[in-house]
C-alpha cells in the first residue's frame, strides 16, 4: 500500500459522521480512543437542535456514524449502522477563538475502527494536509485538499485551498485535519470564509489540549530522538542511558574546582554536559552559563557578555553590549571574579556559579593570548569556591592541554572523566525509556533486540542508532502507534537507515554534471592516516576547493549532509556531517578503496608539510628529489585534488632543488682545466634540465593564475593567495597582473564576508557588526556571526525564497519575509551548535510591498528586536514577536515613500514622504501614532533622509546651487543639533549614520567620507570599493572603530573610517623620479608640500613652501610642471610669472620668469 493509501486508511478508520435529530448530517468527529470522540461543541448544538453556546443535558444522546469504514458498494454514508454517543465533556465557544470543543462517548466499540494519532506540531506552515466533509448536496462527502499556514491571534490555524478542487464550507466542522508531512491530526476543523479567499480554520492539538487536558497523554509528541545532533538542557526528560554517569560527574563537580568530560568524538559528551548534569546541579542552587570558546571577539568578553545577562537580567541587549567591554577589563584583573560572582549569585538568589565551557578543544584553535587569558580568569588557582568549571574535551586534545601550564592541573587524572562506549543495557534504555513514556506507542515483540544487536556497543554506532530510531519513530504514524519489524525493514535498520538517506540526497542535490566535481570534494574530505589503516574525515577550507566542489558542498550542506563553519581564522570549512558516513555509505566507501594510493600519498605529504612547518620552515626539510619524483604524476593527474599550501610546498622544494644545484655548480667551477671540461659538458645536461623545470613553473604560474582568476567572484581571499602563490611559483607578467587586480580590488577592505548562495541583494548587521543576516539575488538567506571577531561561524537559512533580512541592534534575534507575505524570527544563538534558532512563525500579510531597485526599504525591525513593520499598499502593520501574533493596522498616508522605521520606545513609526511639484520630488519624514494613526511632520523638503541609530533625530540632506546641506534635527522637538555644508557641486549621498546621528558617512565615486555634523566638519575621507551597491544604514560600531558595511557581487565588506582628520585639499599633484614622493598643491594653491608616497595623513611634510596671495589658477592648463628628470618644478604663481623649484626640498632654483602677456583678441 502506498503512503497515500495508509493515510487515507487512517482516515477512514476514524472519521465520525455526526447526525440530528432527523439523521440528517451536520458535521463530522474522530475517534481519540476506540470509545472516545472529540467534535465541534457548535456541532453538538446544532445535532441537539439548541441554541448555539447552550451546554448539553446530561442525558443527552446523538446518532454517529463511520461513514468511510464500511460503505457497501450499493450504498452510501446513509448504509452504515448508526451508534449512539453521549457528551462526555463540552466547552463553548468563547469570544477569544478558544473552546468550541465536545468529547463524545459511543456506547458500542464498532468493529474495524481505529482511533488516530494526534500530533502537536506548533510549525506547520506550508505542510499539505486533506479533510473530508459533507457539504449540502453531497451526501457521499467530499475531500478538501488544503495548504497549512500559521496561527491567528485568537488561535486558529489558518488553512488554504492548496489546488482546484472543494472548498471547506458547511458540514466540514469537527473533521480531522490531516498533515501529509507530519503523519497525524493537527487540529480540528472549526469555520471557513464564505468569500474570497477560500480560506479555513482550525483548533490545532495545542488548542483541543487546552480545552480537554484529559487528551494529552493521547497525543504523540515530537520524535525524542536527536539523529546527529546535541541534546540540550530542556531535552534532560528524554536524555537516556548516561544516568550513572550524570550522577558521578555531577558529584565531581560538587567537590571539585575543575571536571573535565573527556571522550572520543560522537561518544555524547556534550549531551551528558548538557542534559545530564547541568540539570541535576540546577535544583541545588546552582546558576549555569555556557560557553562555546570560538564564540565573541574571545572568550573572556564573550564570558563577560554571559556574566551580565545574570548580572543585571533587566538590561537590554544593547545596553549589555555597552557595558561587557568595561566587564571583560575587570575579569582580567586581581580578584576580579572573587567579586562579581557574590553579586551575582546574590541577584540570582542562587549559592552556586557553575561555567560550562562545550568543546574546549575550540579554545586550542584561538591564539595564545586568547588561551592564556581565560587560563588566568577560570583555571587560576585563586578562583573562589563558589564557582564550578565543567568542560568537555576531546581525547585527541588531551595531551596539548595537560602540557599548558595555565590548564593542565585542571585536567588531570583526579578531576578528568573518561566518557567510554555504552554498555548493551544503556544502549536498551535509550531504545525503550522514550517509547514506554508515551501511551499507546510500543515495539512489536522482539524489535528491541533485533535493533540492539543490530547496533553493537562502538561509540560511533550511537549517531547511527539515533538517526534510525528518528525514522523508524515517524513510520509508526503509520501503523497506529506501533513500532514494526516491517517499517525497521523499510527504513534499513540501523546500518542503513542513514544509507538510504544519503542515497536520497545525493539523488536530488547532485545532477551528473556535478558528479566529478562531488567525487574531488570527498576525497579532500576524508583521509588515510599514516598511523591507522582505516579512512577518517577531515576539515577542509575553502581555500582547498574550486569553485565547483565548493558549489556542490554548499548544496549538500543545506540537505545537512556535510557541516559548514569557520576556522578561527575566518575562513570557511566543510566537513562530514558525522563519521559515520564513510562506513555507511558504500559510494563514498568505494572511492576511499579506489583512491587509496593518492590518499597515502597526499597524507605523508601533509605530513612532512607540517613537519618542516613546525621546524621553522627549515629548508633542509623540504621535498627533496626522491619526494619530487614521487609527486610528479600525482601532480599531473590529480592536481586539481592537491591543496595550493601543498602545490607551494612541492614548488618549493623544486625551488630548493634548483639552487642546492647551482651552488654545486659554482663550487666546482674552481678546479682544473679538466675538471672545467668536465663540468661544461655535465653543465649543459642540468641546463637542459633547469629549462625544463623553469618551463615547468612558469606553467604552473599560469595555472595558478587561471585558478585565482575563477574563485576571484566566490572566494576573495582565496583568489589572493592563489595569486601569490602564483606569483612565488615564477613572476610571470601574468601572476603580476592577477596579484595587482586583487589587491586594488581589495586593499580598502577591513573584512570581506563571502559564502552566501548567490550575488548579495540585501542584507542587515548588529549595532557592533558582529552578526549580519543577508539575502542573495536567489531569495536565499545567511546568518553571519563573529563576523569583526575571531571564530567567524556561518549558516546558511534553511527557507527560500526570502524576500527581506533583519537584524536586532544587539543581535540577539534576525526576522525575515517572505516572497509570500510570510513572516518569521529566530533567536541567534552564536554558542550553540546550531547558530539559527528555532524559527517563530507569524501570521503572514497581505498585499505587502516590495522595492526591487531599494531592497533594503520598506520593512524595519525595533532596536529591542520585539517588533517589525512593514508597509502594504494601502496600511503601515506589524507583528509582535514575543507573542507571535499580528498588530492592528494604521492607514498609510498618501504621501508615504519607501523607508521605514521603528520609533525609539516601539510606540510610532517614522516614514520617508515622497512629494512631487512639478520641477523636483521632495523627501521628508512623518512620525505615526501606532494607538491612534496620527501623523505629525518631522522634516520636508530635503533630497534624502536618514534616521539615526537610536531612532530619536533624523538627518535631512539639501542640494542647491552651491552643493549641499545636511541638517540633523532631533524628532521629539525639530530642534537642530548639528549643520554640515560642503561645496563644490557636492550633492546628496549619504550612506550610512551612527548611534546619536552625530556622524555620517557619505560616499561619491571615488571615495567616502565621515563628516561631523556636530562640530559642522569633515572629519575623514577613505578610498570607496568598487562596485557596491548596497550600504547598511547604520555605521557599525566595534571597540572603538567606525565602519561601513556595503555589499558588492557575493561579497559583504567592512571599510573603517578614520576617526582622526586625515583630509588634505589637493589642487594637484606630481610624482618624483624615484616614485617614492609625491608634490602636492594644497590647500586651494596656499602652498606647496612633498610627502613621502606611504606617510599617513597627520605625518608632516618633508618641504613645504608658501605661495604669494591672492592664490591664481591658470583656466586652460596646469600649474605645476616638471621637467624630463623630474628634479625640477615649474610652479606657475600669478599671471605672469613663474617659479623653478627643487622637486626635493621646493627651493627656488632660478630667477623668477616673468612671462609675457598673450595678444589681444583684437592685436
């Protein structure tokens, strides 16, 4: 039978007919247990013939049916035997959208009946689901194909006509709502518009719970496994089988200072952290921060930020921001915990700290100042005893942790657990103890054995275990509960459950086009170490792959077949999502068997490339001839699959090679006239031979030229040292031009952000640029966080078709649109293991608008993160997020232009105005009452309008005939606060604002510039990036920078802007003969200065001269001029005379030249 099949059978089995009086039909029920029925309490009203909201008598009886279980092939609904029914529980309708539920009793159990599984899935949205009702003239009933969307305010699930087919209207109250994606009832329908659209709602099963508490333990909750994954505190009721465990590590930590949780990987260290032992220490008075290390600017602040949040529970986000640097200081300095921490156990109520820092293996990959820091702050000997550390670690790190001398002692033996495999009873408890928890779920007799033997007691079995439990738990929504030998079959057990997922996914992610590409990826992924004869998975960089390998990750990242990140150094990284992949996986386990030599070979490369790293780089340690023979065909057929840190390394040691030969070669140029001979006639076979490899690398330049070419548009900073490497390999003109096209290209740059899925078309950071959330050209999101700190951490968004990205100031929440008008937020989450949190469903919008020449515009999120807007045609609305739901709505004026924001204390929104007189269109800005709608006028008659970062004064920018005005006035009052006016036929392009809107930036084609409107000056100018097209409105803020964050192409960049005055007015300027100074006329023709060509702006001069008043410049020419050598200047003074000058020192050289006066017009 097919899936269809089986859900409409369950169907069948337990959809109730519900009659009146005259057995006319007047709704529908569904059996919960064979006895017990829930229906529409207005459906009861209407079978009993009383009034709408009347409870029922007590002995009340109606006539059900099971219309669907047995209709003889003559006959219809009307054949089947009628069964009399009692109400058991009743609750009306209330105003609110809640009740309107009724519990029936059948007095007979009819054969062939089955009750049906309910699911309480609070995220639905787009799921498909089926109904069937008995509409008026259709008394065999119909089904209604739906579309599943999100809850109303009130309640009630809204569910939309998926296809062409009936439409939910009368008769189809109290039917079961069936999910085709989640394999269960998800609610109850209630009521359907009569109009367009045709729309339905129902009661979801959180709803019918609320109304009948009774039906809870009937409900199936979500699968208890986590295939792949953590389990979490709030998982501590289905964490199984590590119980002993979580009891002796949690009395280590109650007696010591340090415990450390130390095992292999997958063996559940974080879970037993996590959801065994932070749970049992919680009651007992302990309060608990968890930390990840690469998370933060370093793990001190990012403990600081922890500390606060405890601290002062009251503050917001932003204001935590502000005050964990000054916290951070303090944490480094004598006794600085000693007297934070009774404080805060104090506020807290609590009498206990407990820090637990989850994969501490991170820390060993940040810098040593990092490590030494945190050692000094929680592994000193001083730290109080009312605080706890609780890491986990994994065994391969054991051994360079026990040699720091700020760690070891924390990791010895006395205060070390070793996590081992689990026993076959553990392994029982985690088959059974979530299964026996539910009511009416088992495994058929025997199934557990079958799949405990089938599992073994490998600690690399446990991934595979929860993996095929996950699936074979959402099978038995099939089979009623039950959990079957026949469904364990289907999905593979547990050696292949996961196997014929990856089956899956490489079917639909990978076309064959991609399939060479895909076969390169893996092998880099996975590695033979020269120690062990089995194949392992490795971390691989960006750096490491094309760009078609890198496309294909992308993809299978998003199917969550491999696992995306960052190195502490920014760059990208992919790797196997689990190891158990090789082994479970017989094509992945082909090529390791095929590609074995090369993996043995490509590993003793890298091993003896880190042994001459970690020597200094000793050249003696480099490839030498034998090594070099031995890479040459590997190199010519696979060096597409040969990393270019490994091609320099070979190239190198070639280099090497070459010189060891030509000091041979000299050293035996001192001998005798027969020995001369001798070595011309050698001489000339190593001079053949020498051409031959000098071709060989200028070959390999231009490859590598080609290669830095292609990642140029994907991966920057790859592109970069592929060039250089290119360039190091032979200097070809080639190399030359590709290593100058990066670096004018990127030179500017603070940080580049790459990795998105496609061209960036809009995007939005944090107040501290630390976490950006963008959008590709594609609709398709990625979440960005440390992105100005160490331990960059990438995601990307597992929605499509995203219309609109944004991000809280502080960065704790990110919200989205949809193409679709649907919305949604998720907490941000950069310690845990996933750094996109569940994602909060809103009701969507209708009619919104969207600017695809301003994709920023529009939409707005509050400062808090509680809140966005958005405008539709016609209205200005808004979601709340901490309840979910939908606001009201205020008109739109009719003058409303593109721009939206969120006023300071979320009570009004601000607006951009838009109005045209005939000759030019007018900006300005309207300030709207969310309560009452009421506008008030904040600015007009501007050219552009920007709102400042703390949304309480808004900057306002005019174009005249002299250039233009920018005017920041506060918005509570219009009363000016600052003025900056530039000439020179400047006009309008601001960019970006900061916090008070005290300092702008404003770019044009060349260049940006920071202005200081309070003290009306320009402050800064910078060189502008090529090609961006999109610029944050707010200047990020991070430890005292000023940045601006744009986007070109693929690429997000940040730019800092000087805070310091580094402007100099130049009227013209020359080059010295040598390049190495420069003569500028400055200062609109005051004077003449030289600089050297890589002093900063507040260097002094090396010469300057003053010129005569008044300052003259020629109208047809220029003014200063050099000759042939470049030694000497003309500096053209006034009209008629000129000036010779040393180009060095400026010092006249020569008499003046008077100059004579040209002739007349008329002469």
């Amino acid at each position: 039978m097919t899936a269809s099949g089986a859900r409409t059978e369950a169907l069948e089995a337990a959809v109730l007919q519900v009659r009146n009086q005259r057995g006319e039909p007047v709704g529908l029920g569904f059996l919960v247990t064979h006895e017990l029925a829930l229906t529409c309490a207005h459906v009861v009203n209407i079978a009993l013939g009383t009034d709408h909201g009347t409870e029922p008598a007590a002995d009340a009886r109606i006539e059900v049916t099971l219309p669907l279980l047995r209709a003889p092939a003559t006959g219809g609904p009307d054949s089947a035997p009628p069964i009399t029914a009692t109400v058991e529980h009743w609750v009306p309708p209330q105003p609110s959208g809640a009740g309107d539920v009724a519990v029936l009793r059948l007095e007979t159990v009819v054969r062939g009946s089955r009750p049906i599984r309910l699911v309480d899935e609070p995220d639905v949205w787009k799921h498909s689901a089926r109904v069937f009702g008995f509409p008026a003239g259709r008394p065999g009933g119909v089904w209604h194909a739906a579309l599943l969307r999100a809850r109303q305010a009130h309640g009630w699930v809204q569910a939309d006509l998926a296809e062409g087919g009936y439409r939910v209207s009368g008769g189809f109250s109290g039917s079961p709502v069936w999910d085709d994606e989640l394999r269960g009832v998800v609610g109850m329908m209630v009521v359907a518009e009569k109009g367009e659209p045709p729309a339905s709602y129902l009661i979801p099963t959180a709803g019918l719970l609320d109304a009948w508490p009774d039906l809870r333990p009937l409900v199936l909750p979500p699968s208890p496994f986590r295939p792949l994954a953590a389990f979490q505190e709030s998982d501590a009721a289905l964490f199984h089988g590590r119980g002993a465990e979580s009891e002796w590590v949690a009395g280590m930590v109650a007696r010591e200072r340090w415990t450390a949780i130390v095992g292999p990987s997958g063996s559940g260290k974080s879970s037993l952290a996590r959801a065994g032992v932070v749970p049992r220490l919680r009651p007992d008075g302990t309060s608990v921060i968890v930390l990840r290390p690469s998370a933060g600017s370093s793990p001190v602040a990012r403990l600081a930020q922890k500390l606060l949040a405890l601290l002062e529970p009251g503050l917001s986000g932003t204001e935590r921001l502000d005050r964990a640097p000054a916290l951070g200081r303090a944490l480094t300095g004598e006794r600085a915990l000693a007297d934070v921490v009774p404080l805060l156990l104090d506020r807290q109520g609590t009498r206990r700290l407990l820090i637990v820092i989850d994969q501490f293996e991170e820390l060993l990959a940040r810098n040593a100042t990092a490590v030494d820091e945190l050692a000094a702050v929680l592994f000193d000997e001083d730290l109080p005893d009312t605080v706890r550390i609780l890491t986990t670690l994994r065994a391969d790190f054991l051994g360079m942790v026990l040699d720091h001398p700020g760690l070891g002692h924390a990791f010895d033996k006395q205060r070390a657990y070793a996590l081992g495999p689990m026993s076959t009873g553990r392994l029982r408890d985690i088959v059974t103890l979530p299964v026996e928890a539910v009511p009416g779920v088992h495994y058929e007799p025997h199934l557990v054995d079958r799949i405990l033997a089938d599992t073994g007691a490998e600690p690399g079995a446990l991934p595979l275990l929860g993996f095929a439990l996950d699936q074979l738990w959402r099978e038995q929504q099939e089979a009623h509960g039950a959990l079957t030998h026949e469904a364990y079959e289907n999905i593979g057990g547990v050696a292949g459950a996961l196997h014929d997922h990856l089956v899956q996914v490489w079917d639909t992610h990978v076309p064959e086009a991609d399939e060479t590409a895909a076969r390169r990826l893996f092998t880099q992924l996975i590695r033979v170490p020269l120690d062990a004869g089995g194949v392992t998975r490795r971390v691989v960089t960006r750096t490491e792959l094309g760009a078609g390998e890198w496309r294909v990750a992308q993809r299978l990242a998003v199917a969550r077949l491999l696992v995306t990140g960052r190195d502490a150094g920014g760059t990208e990284t992919v790797e196997l999502a689990h190891e158990a992949l090789i082994s479970s996986w017989d094509k992945l386990a082909d090529w390791a068997a095929e590609d074995r030599s090369f993996l043995v070979w490509r590993e003793s490369l890298r091993h003896d490339m880190r042994r001459w790293t970690t020597a200094g780089r000793s050249p003696d340690l480099l490839p030498g001839v034998d090594a070099l023979a031995a890479a040459k065909p590997w190199v010519d057929s696979r060096g597409g699959e040969i990393a270019a840190s490994e091609h320099e390394f070979l190239v190198l040691g070639s280099a090497h090679h070459r010189s060891r030969s030509r000091r041979r070669r000299a050293l035996r140029s001192g001998f005798g006239i027969l020995v001369v001979l001798a070595v011309l006639f050698g001489g000339m076979f190593v001079y053949t031979r020498e051409q031959s490899e000098e071709r060989q690398a200028l070959a390999d330049s231009r490859s590598l030229t080609q290669f830095s070419q292609d990642q140029a548009e994907f991966d920057p900073a790859l592109s970069v040292k592929l060039a250089l490497a290119a360039y190091e390999t032979a200097p070809t003109q080639e190399a030359r031009s590709q290593l100058l096209r990066q670096h004018l290209g990127l030179s500017g740059s603070t940080r580049v952000l790459s990795g998105l899925l496609g061209t960036v078309r809009q995007f939005r950071t944090s107040r501290d640029g630390d976490v950006v959330f963008a959008r590709s050209a594609l609709g398709r999101a990625t979440l960005f966080v440390n992105s100005l700190t160490d331990g960059m951490r990438v995601e990307h968004f597992s929605r499509k078709a995203v219309s609109m990205v944004m991000v809280s100031a502080d960065g704790s929440r990110a919200a989205f649109i949809g193409d679709d008008g649907s919305a949604g937020w998720f907490e941000v989450r950069p310690d845990a293991d996933r750094i996109i949190g569940p994602v909060h469903e809103l009701p969507p919008a209708k009619d919104l608008l969207y600017y695809p020449y301003a994709p920023g515009s529009g939409f707005a999120m509050s400062l808090d993160g509680r809140m966005i807007a958005a405008r539709t045609k016609d209205e200005l609305v808004w979601w709340d997020l901490d309840r979910d739901t939908a606001g009201a709505r205020v008109p739109l004026p009719a003058e409303a232009g593109e721009k939206l924001w969120i006023g300071p204390d979320g009570r009004t929104l601000l607006v951009e105005t838009s109005a045209y007189d005939g000759n030019r269109t007018d900006a300005g800005l309207i300030e709207i009452d969310r309560a009452t709608g009421k506008a008030r006028t904040v600015a007009r008659a501007a050219d552009q309008i920007l709102v400042s970062g703390d949304r309480k004064a808004a900057a306002s920018c005019r174009n005249g005939d002299a250039g233009m005005t920018i005017t920041l006035r506060r918005i509570s009052d219009g009363a000016q606060l600052g003025r900056y006016a530039h000439g020179d036929h400047a006009t309008c392009t601001m960019r970006s604002i900061d916090l008070a809107g005290r300092r702008i930036a404003t770019a044009d084609n060349t260049s940006l510039s920071l202005v200081d409107l309070s003290r009306s000056e320009l402050v800064s100018q910078s060189a502008q990036l090529d090609g961006v097209t999109e610029s944050s409105e707010d200047l990020v803020s991070d430890r005292g920078r000023i940045l601006v964050a744009g986007s070109s192409d693929s690429l997000i960049n940040y730019v800092e802007l000087p805070t310091e005055p580094n402007v100099l007015e130049v009227s013209e300027q020359k080059l010295s003969a040598d390049g190495k100074k420069q003569i500028s006329l400055v200062d609109e023709g005051a004077s003449l200065q030289v600089h050297s060509v890589t002093a900063e702006a507040v260097d002094p001069p090396l010469a300057e001269v003053k010129r005569p008043r008044p300052y003259w410049y020629p109208k047809d020419g220029y003014q200063l001029v050099l000759d042939a050598e470049r030694t000497l200047l003309a500096d053209w003074v006034a009209k008629d005379t000129i000036v010779i000058r040393s180009t060095s020192t400026l010092r006249e050289k020569a008499a003046r030249i008077t100059v004579p006066a040209p002739p007349s017009p008329t002469g």
